[in-house]
C-alpha cells in the first residue's frame, strides 16, 4: 500500500542575523543554506497494517507524512502510496487517503461541525443519504450526539478531536496518517480515540502510520514501529523485539511482610529501589522465572509484580545512543 525508495528532502533556508544591521544585510545581501529535513529513507507497508512513526522532535516525521500526502515535493526518492504518486495529487489518490494533524483543524470555528462534515460529503461527491449514513456510523464509533451541533469553539479539545476524525474519515479513505492525533488530549479522550482507531482499522481494513509523542498510542495500536532520527531510519520492526533487545531484564516489585536489607536482594539481580519493606529489582528476562521462584521461596512475599521498563526511558535512551552512533 506504501513503498517508500531513497526518499529525500532538503530546505533551502534564509540565514539573518539579528539587529537592524541584520535585517539591512539579509534584505541587500541574502545568505542561504540547505537542510536536510529527510535522508534516504526506504520502507514499505502493506495493506491493514498500523504502524507507528517515532523520532524526537525535528526528526522529519511531519516532513515525511507532507510528503506520503503529496502536500510537498520529495527532492529525491520514489514515493507511491495506493497506487498513486503523492505528489501529483491526482482526484484518486485524494478519494484514498487523509491527513490528521493534531496541531491543525479544517473545522469552521463558529459553526458546528456538521456544517463542515456536509461540505466534505459535497467535495467528495457523497450523496446526502449515504453521508447521513456514514455520519451516523462514524458518530456511533465516537460516541459523538449533540456535539455535532454546537459551535466548534463550545467544543472541549477531545470533542473537536473527534469531530476532526470523523470529518476526515467522511469519505472512508484506504490510508490514514495521523499525525499527533491525541496530542493535548487529556488520558481517558486519548483512550477513547485509540479505541476509534482500533475499530477504524478492524472495520475498513484501512492501512495507518502514526506519528505520537503519547507512547500509550503506539503500544496500544501498533505492533511494527518504524524509528526516525535527524532524517534517518536506523529501526524498522516488531515494537516488542526492540523492547526485549533494548532492555534485556524485567522490574519486579515486592512487597514483603518485614523489612531486609538491601545486601539481602543483591544475589537476585540489580536492586534499583530499596525501602524498607518494598524492593524493586532488575532481573534478567533469560533467568526470571527461576530468579521470582527462588524470591518467593525465600522470602515472606505480600505482593509481587513484574513489569517491562517504561517504553518511554527505553526510546529516550535508543534516541541518545543514535545521537552519539551508538545505536544498538
């Protein structure tokens, strides 16, 4: 559905220094340099995939999903996207794909968005009873009512959001990508639109890359996670295979019914936390079971959990090793 080949972008910016000497220079004597926003990039995904975009911020993210979306021209690279070349913006290629961008919005702000979702139906030549249709089905998905009646600017951040979603999503297009779709959104609108886009994809078969700072999105949504840093693509594969690769050990927490010393735990693994009856060790995926037996066995265990590391710490830390080509 998406196949990406040596894709490309550089920016030709202007440099100005500051100060009314500056602006003198910049205006008689402009300076320029190039940027290179995305470089050599190569990738495909199939059809009814999710797969999650993630790279710091300036990484080219955006850039690559302008230019999937034919709104920018690629400076060099093969792009095709259902079929179509992005870039040439063809009437079919529209039908087939949106553009979610968290940070922007096509709704009309002092009209509710109904009138806005009626003048999608009519840019895509839906006719009134199947837009009705879809509408209804999209609101139901949603859990939209009377939101789609009021002013948008009446609307809480996570109703526009999902007005937002339902009005680019009208003409059931095969290609989502979304960028930052629950950027802002407080925990339970964030669930409910990954809930939305889960059902989205299962629904419509619909392919989608998706870009989030929200690590909560990705882990929820997608099982293949493509990685992105100053232009680059350094991983391209199963998010739960560079999680077991980036953190080859587990947390395990304890609670027990007296306190230790921290001495006590040193033989079990690396202790990370230790106060007085809780414990929190770092073991060795290879020797877990082993390890939480012999733990159970020899102490007087309350409580017990074990858990991944934060997915966010683990990309932190892979993001800074790419910085340093230290990559793993």
């Amino acid at each position: 559905m998406i196949q990406v080949r040596d894709l490309s972008k550089t920016f030709r910016v202007a440099e100005k220094q500051p100060g009314l000497q500056g602006t003198l220079r910049h205006l008689l004597l402009r300076r320029h340099r190039d940027v290179e926003a995305v470089s050599g990039l190569n990738f495909s995904i199939e059809e009814g995939e999710m797969v999650g975009f993630l790279g710091p911020n300036g990484a080219g993210k955006t850039t690559t999903l302008k230019m999937l979306s034919g709104l920018i021209h690629p400076s060099a690279g093969e792009l095709s996207v259902a079929g179509y070349q992005p870039e040439r913006r063809q009437c079919g290629f529209l039908e087939q794909i949106t553009l979610v961008m968290g940070n922007k919005q096509q709704l009309i702000w002092d009209l509710p968005p109904l009138d806005s979702i009626r003048v999608n139906a009519a840019v895509y030549g839906i006719d009134a009873i199947e837009a009705k249709r879809r509408v209804s089905e999209l609101a139901d998905m949603l859990e939209l009512g009377e939101e789609l009646h009021r002013p948008v600017r009446k609307l809480s951040l996570g109703q526009r959001m999902k007005a937002e979603l339902l009005a680019s999503l009208l003409h059931q297009p095969r290609v989502l990508f979304l960028d930052e779709p629950t950027l802002g959104l407080d925990v339970s609108a964030q669930a409910r639109v990954r809930d939305f886009l889960a059902e989205y994809n299962r629904r419509f078969g619909a392919t989608v890359l998706l870009t989030s700072h929200y690590m909560g999105d990705i882990t929820a949504l997608c099982e293949r996670v493509l990685l992105i840093h100053q232009g680059q693509l350094f991983h391209d594969g199963d998010l739960e295979a560079l999680t077991s690769k980036l953190a080859p050990f587990r947390q395990v927490r304890l609670e027990l019914q007296r306190a230790y010393p921290m001495a006590a735990f040193e033989a079990y693994g690396t202790v990370e936390s230790h106060q007085e009856h809780q414990v929190m060790l770092l073991i060795n995926r290879n020797c877990l079971t082993e390890t939480v037996a012999a733990l159970l066995s020899n102490f007087p265990v309350v409580d017990l959990e074990v858990n991944d590391p934060p997915i966010e710490e683990l990309m932190r830390s892979l993001f800074s090793a790419a910085a340093t080509s230290a990559l793993p």
